[in-house]
C-alpha cells in the first residue's frame, strides 16, 4: 500500500467496501477509498 492509513466515520450509503472518497485534510482534497478491516495482514502466528 506505502501510503497513510486513517479510521473515519462515513454515512452507510457510503459505506461499502471500495467505495471511493475525497477527504479534506488541512484544506486540501485528497482521493480516498473505503477498505475492510484490518487493513493489513497479520503477521503473527495462533
């Protein structure tokens, strides 16, 4: 992925994974998408 990771709150019509998204992040638009938890894989064994 080598980008930023971030948790928001969205309406649930917006809310389906790979929906896409633009956040306004100190004024300034960025392209964002809705993905499943958790983001990244475990690396840890059970």
């Amino acid at each position: 992925m080598n980008g930023p990771v971030a948790m928001g709150y969205v309406a649930r019509a917006h809310a389906a994974d790979g929906t896409a998204l633009e956040l306004l992040v100190r004024g300034k638009p960025l392209p964002a998408r809705v993905v499943p938890l958790p983001f990244h894989p475990h690396c840890y064994a059970r």
